[in-house]
C-alpha cells in the first residue's frame, strides 16, 4: 500500500457518480475570487474542483490532520499548474485561520469526526465574516447494512442542525439529492 492509496481512494469515492460531484459543485455556486476552506480535505478533490471554480484570484485552503494528504494536495495542484491552494495541517480542535474573508467552508463527510461539535463551530464563528456559508455533507443512518451506519460514521441531519443552531447558526439551504448524505448550507446567525 503506497504512502498516498488512502488520499486516492478518497478521490476515487469523491469521484463516483453516485457521489454526484458535478451537482455538489453546482450548488455551491462558488465565483472567482472567492476564498474557501475544505475542512478535513482529504485526497483533495473538493479543493482542487475549488480552486479551479475560484480561479488566480481566489483562495483555497485545504485543512486535514494527516500530511500525506496535504502533501498529495499539493502534488495534484503542481501537476495542474494551481497556485491558489494553500494546505493547512491542523494538530489540534480548533483550524487557525488566515483573516475573516472566507466566503464558504466545506465539510464533507467529516462532522461525524468532530469532537464537541458546538464548542467548535462556536470558535469557527469568532474567525468568519457575517455571510459565510457552511456547507456540511454528512452520511445518515439510510440502508440497514452501511458501512457509515455500522460503525457511527454518520450524524442525522435533525442534530447537526440543533448543534448548528446552538452554536450560532442557522439553516439557509437543504438540498436532498444525494442518496446516503444529508447537505445543508449554514450561516451565521444575525
């Protein structure tokens, strides 16, 4: 098993019609020049789909907790000539974030891993600007015999939205197309 299978396979997956990045891109209706944070980025295929959304004059910043992904993060971008790729490896629970201007932070599969969740967002808060979006994809507890459900890899959807709105945010967007996650797009609470 080579020092990035892991970070592939996480593409791979990323990838599959099923997933259905194409509508996931989409939907965020990301524009050029905005700056975005893909929390737990992975092998990078939400960041790079990103950075080519966002354009040279964006800004792209893939978090994760394992360097090899990072590392592979940015193997990808040099092979597509992306600069606009900044990779953050965060060793504690909360991301340290360059300034106030984000326009979206993607979490994608990822919430379930979070510890103290409210706690979290709460200090994620004090770090965005007033129309940050929060765009969370997260596995729910559909088909008996999921991998996702077997071994707590999911969230339902009805408490991520309490644990969102108990740390400040509220629901701007819900979207039901994909077939094993809930998405909705979060914002900060006036």
């Amino acid at each position: 098993m080579g020092k990035y299978s892991k970070a592939k396979m996480f593409n791979r997956k990323a990838a599959k019609s099923r997933s259905k990045p194409d509508r996931i891109l989409e939907t965020l209706s990301l524009k050029s020049g905005q700056q975005v944070v893909d929390i737990g980025s992975g092998g990078g295929y939400y960041s790079i789909g990103f950075a080519e959304l966002v354009g040279k004059n964006g800004k792209v910043y893939a978090v994760d907790n394992n360097p090899d992904f990072l590392e592979y993060i940015k193997i990808i971008a040099l092979g597509k000539g992306l600069k606009n790729i900044e990779t953050i490896l965060v060793n504690d629970k909360v991301i340290t974030l360059p300034g106030k201007n984000i326009d979206l932070v993607f979490i994608r599969n990822v919430y379930h891993h979070l510890p103290d969740r409210v706690k979290y967002f709460q200090e994620l808060r004090k770090k965005l600007k007033s129309d940050t979006k929060i765009a969370i994809i997260e596995y729910t507890r559909r088909g008996f015999f999921s991998f996702h459900r077997r071994f707590g890899h999911n969230v339902p959807k009805e408490t991520i939205v309490e644990e969102m709105k108990n740390a400040g945010y509220v629901v701007e967007e819900s979207f039901d197309f994909l077939p094993e996650q809930s998405f909705t797009i979060f914002s900060p609470a006036i």
